[in-house]
C-alpha cells in the first residue's frame, strides 16, 4: 500500500500546478466570453493553441518518456547531459525553420489575419521544449515541491500579463494617454496578449529552473543516444497521433463545415471553449501522468507489479467517474456561468459530458500503455494511435458537416474508446495485468445512467432549485454506494481510511 500512498502523494503535488495551470489557464479561456462578446473573436487563437501541441511532439520527439526508462539502466547524470544536448541542438534547428517557414504556416493554419502568431508559438515552444528535461528530471528524483513551485510560477506570471495588459493598462491609460506604456500597449488585438502572457510566463520558467541547467556536463555519448533514439522514435507517432485525436476538431473544423467564414468562426470559438469545459478530467488525467509515468517505470522490476497497476487503475478510474458526475450533473450552472455576456457561448453544451467521457477513455488508455514502454513494444502504441488518428479524421470529415459539434464530439468519443480497448486487448496478450474490468466497467455505466436519469428528470421540472438539488442527491448517492463497494480499500489509504473504519469498543 506504500506504493500506492506514494503515487496518490505525489500526484496531489503534481496534481497542484497542473490544476493551477490548467485551472488558471482555463479561467482566463474562459474569461474569453467575458470580454469578447463574439464567440468568432477567439477563433485564431483556438488554431494557434491547437497547433502548438502537434509541434511540441515534434520538438520534444519522446525523449521525457525515454529519460526515464533509460534511468533505470544508465547512469542518470550522463543520460540527462546526453539527451539535453540532443535536445537544445534540435530545438535552435526546428525554431529556425519555424522562423523561416512563417509565412507558409500562417496562411496553411488559416492564421492569415494574424501572422504575427506564429512567431509568438515560437517563442513558447523554444523555452517550454527547453524545460522538458528539466521537468522529467525532478519527476524522476522524486521532487514534486519543486515541480509544483516553477510551474505555478510560471502560470502566475502569465496571468499577471494578461491581467496588466488587457485590464490594468487600458484603464490607466484613460487618465494618463501621454503616458510612456503607450509606445508598449497597442490596443488593436487586445487577443494578442493572452500569447504573450503566454511566452513571459515559459521565459520565467526557463530562469526558475536554471540549476538544472547549470547542472549539465559537457559530454554526449553517441551510442547512447542512438539507442534511445531507437526506442522514442515510435513515440512521436504515438505522439502526433494522439495531437490529432485530440487537437484535429479544432484544427479542422471551420475548414471542413459548411457555413460561411464568419459563422464558422463563431462555431469554433465557442467549439473550443465547450472542449476546455472538460477541466476537471483533463486536470485529474493530466497529474496523474506526471506521477503515474516514473512510478511505473519504477516499480516494473517488483514482484507484484501487476497488481499494483491494477489497483492505481482502479482508483483512477473512481475519481474519473467523480470528475464526470461533477461535469455532467452540474452541466446546467456551468452554461450558465459561461453565457453572462452573450448566450451564443452555451450553444452545443449537450456535447460537454460526451468528450469528458472520451477523455475518461483517453485516461485509461494513458493507464493502459505501460505495457508497450515497458516491454520496449512502442510500435504497438504507434499503431494503435495512429488508426486512432484516422478514425478522428474520419468521422471528423464525414460529421462535422451535417452535425457541427456533435459530430466533432463523437469523434473524439469515439477514438479514445477504440483506442482503450485495443489497448486492453494487446496489453493483456503481452503484459497481463489483473484489471478489475467488470467492476470498472460498470461504474463507468453506473455515472453515465445517473447523468441520464439527471437529464430525464429535468425534463419533468425544469428550475434553478430542483436542478441543483436533484444533481447533489445523484453525487451524493454515488459516494455512499462506491464507498460501501470499495469500503475495505478505502480503509487503506491514509486520512480517509480512518472515517471507514469502525471503532473498536
């Protein structure tokens, strides 16, 4: 149980600066329908946040994966220099083509009107590649504090930009408009400036983490990269497949619906801030990786390895349910919220519970893929993410078309479950893990019919009161049933097992 203790420690700590960065990232998306009324406003943006993580696969090219599984067998110091060499020298290549091929990305992504933006992503994939090692490395030493610091630091600072360019500023300069800050401040794309927020806040991190840096040896063992090379390249595949199953909607979309410029615009804006309503999924499956990848990596050489993967899962898969009911019971406050200045926001806010399903199925699947790393079967995950990808541009293509967000969102549903199951079925053929598989599947029916009956019950009596109140009637029964279900594993874990427990007299 230590281990598990330790995984869930870790991953609270991890857990903190992903839910702020995610968190706050996502307060200042969502802050969008504050400020803009129109929905089509944000549109370019949406690309350029839909295209970084496509070229972050590239500039990374596996090697926070590879790090830590060559930990285990190579001397850690000399592996961390080898691979920071190989990745500082790629990542001044792949910014200067960048550089040179501007042009030709801003109008292929459709960033035609705003060019500029491009060079923006630039700036935070040079320093945000630049901090991968760094990051992999206080994960694989066990120093989440650390971690959780420079990463909320960095965000903190982005939010501070954005919060001095788009509301500080503009309002001093109303009673002093001779003042030196308008040489700084061009109010003509006020959009402009949650990028640049963005590029101050990867510059920060950089500068926090520079003991890390300071901490390289100048030395760069060939063979050694040659090998890890080998076992990372099938994980850019994986890589830029699971961009495309995740960002392609987005990327696509207002390319391939049938609407005129401006509507479809509008369509993708509020398209792209319905996918971040999914935060809390995104956050839970987000901290458990940064944990869960060196834990396993860890504890592969144990003796009861397997069943250790089988219990992380199913908790993981317990507080996903958790995250669903929150998402979809309380659906209705969260539209809410997000129609303040314009109701346009909430359109298609039906679709919110079906892509936090889907990456419910992505995060199993992230549970799942330990047997592919570990018994240096990478190609399998590529293949198995590459049909995935397919499968996205498929239905994308076919959907998007006659059912907009529906069918964007179908896509993504329906990718993340194939990729699961495939998954499953190759990992227990070559690294058989004792999953709870009926128990988890049915919880994972149990949340989505209690979201169901949620919706049906609206149906009868539609108000402020009976919504809220008959969603915290469904949580609530779904906490005392899991915890009359698992009470003997909640008895285990620190803190809350001691409330499970009954007294002796």
């Amino acid at each position: 149980m230590s281990g598990i203790k330790k995984l869930a420690g870790q991953t609270l700590w991890y857990g903190i600066p992903t839910i702020a960065n995610r968190f706050l990232g996502y307060l200042m998306n969502l802050s969008l329908p504050f400020i803009f009324k129109q929905p089509g406003t944000t549109a370019d943006l949406t690309q350029v946040y839909a295209i970084i993580p496509f070229l972050n696969v590239l500039f990374t090219y596996g090697m926070e994966t590879a790090y830590f599984r060559f930990s285990q067998e190579e001397k850690r110091r000399h592996l961390y220099s080898t691979l920071s060499f190989s990745i500082f020298f790629t990542t001044i290549l792949f910014s200067i083509c960048l550089y040179f091929f501007r042009t030709d990305i801003s109008n292929l992504a459709g960033l035609d009107q705003h060019p500029q933006y491009v060079m923006w992503m630039c700036w935070i994939l040079f320093f945000d590649t630049l901090a991968t090692l760094p990051f992999a490395r206080l994960r694989q030493e066990g120093r989440p504090r650390k971690y959780a610091f420079v990463r909320v630091a960095g965000i903190v600072m982005t939010i501070f930009v954005v919060v001095l360019f788009l509301g500080i500023f503009p309002r001093y300069l109303q009673t002093h408009p001779n003042s030196v800050i308008r040489f700084i401040y061009i109010d003509t794309d006020p959009i402009s400036f949650y990028l640049l927020g963005n590029v101050c806040g990867s510059i920060f991190t950089f500068l926090l983490l520079w003991k890390e840096f300071r901490d390289l040896r100048l030395e760069f063992d060939i063979a050694l990269w040659k090998r890890v090379m080998r076992y990372s390249y099938p994980l850019i595949i994986v890589g830029l497949g699971g961009m495309v199953n995740d960002m392609l909607s987005r990327l696509v979309y207002r390319h391939v619906v049938d609407l005129p410029r401006a509507e479809a615009d509008k369509e993708l804006g509020v398209f792209g801030n319905l996918y971040r309503l999914a935060v809390m999924v995104t956050v839970m499956i987000q901290a458990f990786r940064m944990a869960a990848e060196p834990f396993f990596f860890n504890r592969s050489k144990e003796e009861n390895a397997q069943q250790i993967y089988a219990r992380v899962m199913k908790f993981f898969v317990i507080a996903c349910c958790f995250m669903f009911l929150f998402i979809g019971l309380y659906r209705d406050v969260l539209q809410w919220v997000i129609t303040r200045k314009s109701r346009e926001w909430g359109e298609g806010m039906y679709i919110v519970p079906i892509l936090a399903m889907g990456n419910i199925f992505l995060g199993i699947y992230y549970n799942l893929s330990i047997w592919y790393k570990l018994t240096n079967k990478n190609m399998y995950g590529a293949v198995i993410t590459f049909t995935g990808a397919v499968i996205t541009i498929v239905i994308n293509i076919l959907l998007i078309p006659r059912l907009h967000y529906f069918g964007a969102a179908l896509a993504t549903f329906s990718c993340y479950l194939f990729m699961m199951i495939t998954s499953y079925i190759y990992g227990q053929k070559y690294y058989p893990v004792p999953y709870a598989k009926k128990k988890l599947i049915a919880y994972l029916v149990i949340v989505s019919l209690l979201y169901l009956l949620h919706r049906g019950l609206l149906m009868i009596s539609h108000n402020w009161l009976f919504d809220v109140g008959s969603a915290t009637i469904l949580l609530a029964l779904f906490v005392i049933f899991i915890s009359k279900i698992e009470r003997k594993e909640f008895q285990r874990l620190p803190f809350f097992g001691k409330y499970l427990t009954p007294k002796v007299a």
